[in-house]
C-alpha cells in the first residue's frame, strides 16, 4: 500500500519522488528553499481502470510483443483482457523486461535526489 | 557564443501528460501580468447557456473524471466550438460543452474551467517564475498524446493524428545524435511503466532506454548523456521498492505526485555542480488533455502531410497547418535570468524540441522536415554573461 507519511523509511511510492534538500550544501550561492507536498495514501488506486493512454501503450506493446517475440516466450495476454492499473502495469513489466533485458542498475541508498 | 551556451552539454526534456497552460500556470498572470494566463474573466459558455466562468478551484484528483476527451473531433470542439464558416474562428469556446458530452452533467461540465492557485504547485509555479516561462509553446497537434509525443522525438508525427505512430521512416532525434557521434537516452520511470515509444524506438533499440534510476545515478556521477528524455510513471503500480504513485499528471491521476517527479528530476541536476552549470532542462507538457485555455493556436508550417476524414473523423482533411493547444512550457537553467517570460511574439512547439537539440549538437539537418526546420529553437534563453549563483531548492 502506497503510504505517503513514512517519509523517512524506504516508503512505498517513494523511490521515483523522492526530493532531498541535500543539494543547498554542494554549491555556493543563495538558496529558496521550497517545501513539496506530498501526496495522501488515498492517491494511490492500482485497481482504478486503464485510461486510453494506458490501452493504447497496451496495443502497442501488443504489437511489439507479436512482432519481436517468439510465440513461446509471449504472454499470451491480450490487450482487451487487461483492465487495471496494476494489470497493465504487469503485462507491459514483462514485455519491456523481454524487449529490454538489461539489468537495472540502482542507485547507491545515498543517491536521494 | 553566449558563455551560458557555451557551457551547455545537457540538455534534459521532460515531458508530462495533458494538461493545459491555463489550468497549471494561469494563475501567474496575478504575479506577473507579463505571463498570459488567465483570471476570473474568462469564460464559456455551458450546454444551457451560461457564462462559465474561469475559477481557482482545482483539485489534485478527483475532478477530471472521466478524463476529457482529447480526440481530435473533441479538440476541435473545444477551439472551434462548432463553427463551420470559413474561415473558421478560433474561439476556445467550445470546451465545456465538449465535457458535457462524456457524462450529460451540466454541473461537472463546468470544472473544466478549473484552474490551479500558485500555491497548489509550489514545484512548478517556482520553476516558472525563477527560469523561464512560454507564454506560446503549444501542442503540435490538436489530438492526443501519440503524435503529439511523436514530433518532440522525430520532429513529425509522419501524418498521424491519433495514438498509432508506427514505424516511422525519418530518424528520431536520438539516432540523429548517435550517427554524430553523440550520446542520447531515454529514461522511463520502471519497467512497470516503460515507455510510450515501444512500437518504434524500444523494440528496435532497446540500448536508448534505461529507468529513472539511472538517471539518478548518471546525474550523481556525472555520465549524463548529451541529450535525455525522460517519461514520467504513467500507472499506478507496484515494483520490487513498493506501491508506486502515477507521476504524470494525467487525469485523473495525482498532480501533486507529479509536482514531486519533476522536483526530484530538477533536484537530481541541481545536486550536481558541475551538471547543473552544462545543463538546460526543459519541463513541457504533451498536449492539454481536453483542458481550458484561453488562447488560440496560431498556424504552422505544415510538414507535408495530410490526414483524412478517416482519420480526423471529421469532415474535412488536416493539413498539419496549425498547432494544438498551448501547454505548460518552462526552461532551466542557471545561464536564464531569473523571471524570464517568453514573450507572445516567440510561437513554440514540440518541433522545437529535435530542431533545438539538433541544432546544437549537430548543426543543420536537412533531412528534416519543413516543419522541425521553421520551429522555434530556445537556447538564446540561455543569455546571462555571468552563472547565477541563486536557485531553488525542493524538500519534503
């Protein structure tokens, strides 16, 4: 579950939007610094349903799957059977993982900007 | 050459989905009058009859759902409001009665005048008034996301007007870049998310992609590539780190998890001495996601192609002759003086994008087409004689 107010631990929803102040000690000058709200654990929704930019990527990375994959390594899902968020999240995971293999490189834990 | 430009070895763009400039950055025409966006004066017209009016009533999510149509028959609506003289007037009058379509509700009709107070989006509001601000960068197409993402990487969306952009013939910018000898990346967000270039870019090179990881740790340690293009989280999801919040603004997904993406990628930049003063990052939006906003889209070269009422599903041919509506456009860097505002004068598009960036990693390119070639480039913003030592800073 997406948990907004666990700003200090590795939070769920937070690795991508994560912003640090750290950067007003690395350079000379005069610094605003702005406070970024973040936003409620009822945000998160991975059950809402595809929108029509998720169902186009679904058809494309449809295509791509058909077009690039052989039959054994498919998924054998198509796009109209796919309904969620979190479906098509899934579905398009494990075609970008078989069109794009390379090993996802993490930034060391004090990389917080 | 201006010291800024230089200096300039990055350039970053950012590129988020379907909101309007009236609707994100209006309400910085209080703040600076010299910033065209909007105020309680401006209005439409509802499927009864009355005056509209433009509100700072806009919430993060919740609102805008369903989300408003963005077809092109729906943007033409919202421009043209249904005139059929010729020519036809531009009137940016049509888009409530446009929303009204989707749910035959004349009250939630009119939340698509909505707009945001400044201090609803302290990330992008600060970005607009401490770098600087398009007062005209619009949509290349009058239609959805696809094509319009298409001219910011080919520069042409090969006469599509839809959410098919198939195997494009001319180079996109980043295989322009790397026959130079340059380097080029494209980040997404994770692999849950990937990318919307799947069909042309990710299944044919798969080397010009890596997740926004990457681009943290490239930023840290200074391997940024000559040009990125970073997408946003477009799904609400969960990876190997945890749930995941959309961050693409797309309604009806959170705008304040988007305020934090593009904090975290300014921050990742900024972070970095030596990065934030060879870089110019430019945070833009694809298209206005069926939105208000009050000013008309000029027209534009065309790029020699034409689609058909097959495909505009409508009565008449598209010439690519004009633009879509205008988006939230802001560049950074710290070579722009502070408050800068683009003036009306300076028409801007996504066609920008590869013909600035082309122009100068490469130089002239003429291959592309008419259309990349008479876009505005923007790195003549870049101007100050001396790097600001000033800036901002986000935090949680």
């Amino acid at each position: 579950m997406y948990d907004a107010g666990r700003k200090k631990k590795k939070t769920p929803g937070k690795r991508g939007a994560t912003v640090s102040a750290e950067s007003t000690s690395t350079l000379p000058g005069d610094y605003t610094s702005i406070r970024v709200p973040i936003p409620p654990a009822s945000a998160f929704n991975k059950g809402r349903p595809a929108g029509c930019l998720l169902q186009a990527q679904l058809r494309h990375y449809h295509h791509a799957e058909s077009a690039r994959l052989p039959k054994k390594k498919r998924d054998g899902r198509r796009p109209e059977d796919i309904h969620t968020e979190a479906e098509a999240a899934d579905y398009i995971a494990k075609i970008t993982k078989l069109l794009n293999p390379q090993r996802r490189r993490k930034p060391k834990p004090s990389a917080s900007a | 050459m201006p010291p800024g430009l230089d200096a300039l070895k990055h350039i970053v763009v950012l590129m988020m989905e379907n909101r309007s400039f009236d609707h994100m950055l209006g309400s910085l025409k209080a703040v600076n009058p010299l910033i065209d966006g909007v105020d309680r004066t401006l209005w439409n017209p509802d499927t009864q009859g009355n005056q509209v009016f433009a509100q700072p009533l806009a919430q993060f999510q919740g609102q805008l759902d369903p989300d408003p149509d963005h077809a092109f028959p729906a943007v033409d609506q919202q421009i043209f409001n249904g005139d059929q003289s010729n020519p036809r007037v531009a009137s940016m009058q049509g888009f409530v009665e446009n929303y009204y379509t989707q749910q035959q509700d004349v009250a939630h009709s009119q939340k698509i005048m909505y707009y945001f107070a400044q201090d609803q989006l302290p990330v992008l509001t600060s970005l607009a008034l401490n770098f600087a601000v398009f007062n005209r960068w619009f949509s290349s197409i009058p239609g959805p996301t696809l094509c319009n993402r298409a001219f910011a990487h080919y520069g042409t969306s090969f006469g599509q007007v839809g959410m098919n952009v198939f195997y494009p013939q001319g180079k996109s910018i980043y295989e322009r870049l790397q026959d130079a000898g340059h380097t080029a990346k494209l980040y997404y967000y994770d692999q849950q998310s990937s990318s919307l270039e799947v069909v042309n870019l990710l299944q044919h090179q798969p080397e010009l992609f890596a997740t926004y990881d990457q681009f943290i740790a490239d930023c840290k340690s200074g391997t940024l590539s000559d040009y990125s293009f970073i997408e946003p989280n477009y799904s609400d999801h969960d990876n190997d780190d945890g749930a995941q919040l959309a961050s693409d603004q797309h309604p009806d997904h959170n705008v304040q998890a988007g305020e934090l993406f593009i904090a975290s990628v300014y921050n990742a930049i900024q972070s970095n001495p030596a990065l934030w003063a060879s870089t110019a990052l430019l945070v833009v939006y694809d298209e206005h996601g069926g939105i208000f906003d009050h000013v008309p889209p000029p027209g534009c070269v065309p790029d020699g192609y034409s689609a058909g009422p097959a495909d505009t599903q409508l009565s008449y041919t598209f010439n690519f002759d004009r633009l879509g509506v205008r988006v939230p456009a802001i560049l950074i860097s710290p070579w722009i003086p502070k408050g800068t505002v683009v003036g009306t004068d300076r028409v801007f598009e996504h066609a920008s994008i590869p013909n600035t960036v082309t122009n100068h990693f490469i130089g002239p390119y003429p291959a592309a087409t008419m259309r990349e070639k008479a876009a505005q480039t923007f790195l003549d913003l870049l101007s100050l004689p001396v790097m600001r030592t000033d800036s901002v800073v986000f935090s949680e």
